[in-house]
C-alpha cells in the first residue's frame, strides 16, 4: 500500500486541551481509527527557535518528542483536516511511503 509516514516534533511539555501533545496527538489517531501510533523520546535537539531543548537527569518537561504515524493518503487528508480544526501549531514531516504486514497474524 502507499501512503505518507508522517513524523510529529514536539516537547514533552507542550499541551493541548490539558493533555501532553504527543498523548493527545496518539488519542487522535485512536480516534480516527488510524492503523497505529509511536511515540519516541529523544535525548536533544534543535528548532526554529534555534534553542536546545534536551532531556535532563532532573528535568525532562523540554525533553524532544517525535509522534510516528504511517497511513493511506485519505487518512492522512482525515488527520490533517482534524489538526487545523483544532488549531494546533506543530511541526511535522510528511514523507511519502510504501507499507504493509508481512508473514502470519499471531493472533
């Protein structure tokens, strides 16, 4: 199938509607039923603001956080329309992609 991997950047102390982004970002995907969600922490990095932001041994609130979503170009379009609804202000990269399952279900 092809489709987009879309990669959301973020820190861990930035909210929306009361909640981390990065959590409320992978709630959306439940939501719309998207076929999955990663969340991963990084050590440091940089943005626009040309500051570091960094996961401290004391502190982590500015700890770098990418969300990881793959989907169809749909449901990306379905993601997309929902973020501008809700007016969050996110950097993101939307890579175009080519995914699927391989091998047996384990269930």
């Amino acid at each position: 199938m092809n489709g987009y991997q879309i990669t959301f950047f973020t820190e861990l102390d930035r909210r929306h509607k009361g909640k981390q982004l990065s959590e409320w970002i992978i709630e959306l995907a439940l939501e719309l039923r998207l076929p999955g969600a990663t969340k991963l922490a990084a050590i440091e990095g940089f943005g626009n603001d040309r500051r570091i932001h960094s996961a401290h041994f004391f502190e982590l609130a500015d700890q770098p956080i990418e969300v990881q979503i793959t989907v169809s170009a749909e449901d990306a379009d379905r993601l997309f329309d929902r973020l501008r609804a809700e007016k969050v202000h996110l950097f993101y990269v939307k890579s175009p992609v080519e995914f699927g399952t391989l091998g047996e279900s384990e269930a």
